[in-house]
C-alpha cells in the first residue's frame, strides 16, 4: 500500500512539473512587455496571432544581422513586388527595414540595435502602419513611432 502511494504522488508531481507553464512576458531586449489578455505567446521572443497581429524577433551579431536581413529582404521582395522602406522607433533606438503588402496584410521586417543589441523584427499585421496613430493597441507597447 505505501508503495502504490509513493507512486501516485509521483505520478502526480511529474503531471504538476510538466505542464507547459504559460509565458506572461515578452524579452526584447530586457524590456519586458506584457502579452496582451487573450492572447499567448509562442516563447519570450514570439506572440502569434494576437488580435490577428504576430510579432517575433532574433538576436544576432552585426554581421550576420546583415546576412540575414538581406536574404531575407531578398526572397520576399523575389515573390512579392511591393516593397517600400519603413523606419519604427522602439525604445529610443531607430530600426530600418522594409514594408510588403500580401494581400490583405502587411509584412514588416526590421533591424537594428537595441541597448547594443542587433536583432531583426518580424511583424506581420493586417494593418498599414504608416503613422504612430497606427500603433495602437499592443504594438504601441514596441514602437514608439514610425515614419
């Protein structure tokens, strides 16, 4: 009897400590920025489908930020056609990059350096963020303004 009792409170505290704990805050950069209510991040670095707007962003060094940033620039602008620069302001620091337009969304890739940091900007939104009253709702919690 103890022994079946030993292993159901086992069994039990392996359910408890398994469970995927669920993640409250984005990391950019050190700033921690609330995931919104009623909606759930992916990891510290990605929120999916919140309000129909994903967000996702990676750390690199400078010279491999650039690597990437091109190739990247370079394989949506080869299926897509409308690509215009774009310049977010967050957390003081500028970050350059380019605007797609894919059918009733918007494609935003961004880079540049936070708090010494070179990182790329995924953002994709049904919004055409073209001035800082766009930036409503939680993105107003990333970017200061956009021009």
């Amino acid at each position: 009897m103890k022994n079946i009792f030993t292993f159901v409170l086992l069994l039990a505290t392996l359910s408890f400590y398994g469970q995927d704990k669920k993640i409250s805050f984005l990391n950019l950069v050190g700033n921690n920025i609330q995931v919104p209510n009623g909606c759930q991040a992916q990891s510290e670095y990605e929120l999916q489908a919140c309000d129909g707007t994903s967000i996702k962003w990676d750390y690199y060094t400078d010279d491999m930020l650039s690597a990437v940033f091109d190739a990247t620039i370079s394989a949506f602008a080869e299926s897509n056609g409308s690509k215009s620069e774009v310049t977010f302001t967050s957390f003081g620091a500028q970050l350059k990059g380019y605007k797609f337009k894919m059918g009733t969304t918007f494609q935003y890739f961004l880079h540049g350096t936070i708090k010494n940091q070179p990182l790329m900007i995924n953002l994709g939104t049904p919004k055409d963020i073209a001035t800082n009253d766009d930036l409503d709702g939680f993105l107003s919690l990333f970017f200061d303004e956009v021009s």
